[in-house]
C-alpha cells in the first residue's frame, strides 16, 4: 500500500508534502496519506495535536494520534498549527502524484473586472441611498403639511356648519377625546406610508447583489456548483477583494490554481 507522509518535514525519509506551521504545532511526521484503492484514500494522524477533516455536510471529524479515516470526496482536511486548508486532490497535487489541470489564473484576472464593476456599482448604490432618503423626508414632510391642513379644514367646517350646542356636547364626552388621540396617529401612518411608498418607491437592488454573490466564488466550475464561497468571504461575511484572494494563490478546496 502506497503512503504519502505529510509534515513539517526532517528526518529521513523526507515528506511528500511540507506543511507551513506559523505555530509550530504541526508535527514532522503530522499523518500519512495511504491509497487502499484506485482513487480510494485514507489517512492517518500520526501527530501531537491532531487533524480535523470536515465533510460536504459540514460534519467535523477530529483524528488522534493512530486514528484512521477513510477520505471522501469534498473533504477539507486541517492540519493543527497550519493556516491553509487542503483537499485530497491538493495533496496529492503538493506530493507530485497528480497532474494539475485545474490552472484557472486567466478566469481569475477575468474575476478582477467583476470585482470593479460591483464596487462601481455600490458607490452608487450609497449615492442613490442618500438621495432616497432626502427624497423621502422630503415627501413626507409635505405630506404631514398637508395632512395638518386638511385638519383643519374639516375642523373649521365642522364648527361653520355645526350648532355650537351640539358640537359642546360632543367634545365634552372624554370618549371622543381618547377616540381621536388613538385614532388620528393609526390613520396618520398609515396613510403617509401608503402615500410616501406609492409616490417615493423604495430602492430594490438585491437582484444584483444575489448576482454577484453567486459569480463570486472560484473560478472552477466544478468547486462554484458545490456553493463553496468560504475561500471568497472574510469571517464576518465580508467579501475578500481580489488582493487578498491573491495572497493565498489557489482554492484549498478544489485545488484550483489562482495566481503564480
């Protein structure tokens, strides 16, 4: 059975792939990687701090020294004290056992332009937002002008055409009092939102960012179909621009090569 070691590296034999340990918690010998069958792989921690290995299903699976797992396809392999994720096409990429096809610098440079066009795109999305929001207070102080003078337009003709008898005794019902201070500021709302909403329409531009966010994610088809993005956003959700996509020079999940 063929077996790749994997590690920091030293020592005789050498490894097959050398892992970058910022803090030194990847071991020499970290695991190995063993072919059971044709396109069928396990691998083993042979470590002090251990591997995690995360499924399609984003189930997590920890390995202790000696442990044993058979890998599938889609699985992202950590190594502890190592900041990039691999996939099991990444190693066997790093160890020399298989060829790279999956060079996609062109159609990421092509990804820079998209990039441009939705930042264009959201300073103006600001800029029109602002612009919304004048527009809409705008409105909706004329509306309560205008709201305030039909007030007391039919005010002043209820006290014209009414006898001055009748109308004291209806003000003087504390019901009609609590009536109209619950009643007016209901219909007051609801008629300004109404009114502002049909003449001043609220901004809706999710379609395009929906877009973008489905076409910003590898390049490789076969990674963008399984709805990986994690390489694209920053841990608060934040997208990464395409500098600091370049910096890590190709996806850990599907191997895919981004820069040189």
């Amino acid at each position: 059975m063929e077996s790749l070691i994997i590690g920091r590296g030293g020592g005789d034999p050498p490894c097959d792939v050398i892992l970058t340990s910022p803090t030194g918690k990847a071991s020499r010998r970290h695991a190995t990687l063993n072919l059971v069958n044709p396109g069928s792989y396990t691998l083993t921690d042979t470590s002090k701090h251990g591997t995690t290995v995360t499924r399609k299903n984003r189930e997590r699976i920890s390995l202790k020294n000696g442990e044993t797992l058979a890998l599938e396809e889609g699985d992202k392999i950590e190594f502890a004290g190592c900041e990039k994720v691999w996939s099991l096409q990444g190693l066997l990429i790093a160890a020399g056992r298989m060829e790279n096809t999956l060079d996609f610098k062109k159609e990421f440079r092509e990804q820079g332009k998209l990039w441009e066009g939705y930042m264009e795109f959201r300073n103006n999305e600001r800029r029109e937002q602002r612009e919304y929001r004048v527009r809409k207070e705008t409105f909706e102080s004329r509306v309560k002008i205008a709201f305030l003078l039909i007030a007391g337009a039919v005010v002043a003709y209820l006290v014209l055409t009414h006898d001055r008898t009748e109308l004291n005794g209806i003000l003087e019902n504390p019901r009609n009092y609590l009536t109209l201070v619950l009643t007016l500021p209901v219909f007051f709302t609801r008629v300004n939102g109404w009114i502002v909403g049909w003449f001043v329409p609220k901004l809706d531009h999710q379609k395009i960012h929906d877009d973008f966010d489905r076409q910003w994610r590898c390049p490789n088809p076969a990674c963008k179909e399984t709805g990986a993005r994690s390489e694209y956003r920053k841990e608060g959700g934040a997208y990464k621009s395409p500098k600091e996509l370049e910096q890590r020079k190709g996806c850990t999940q599907c191997g895919a090569i981004w820069t040189e």
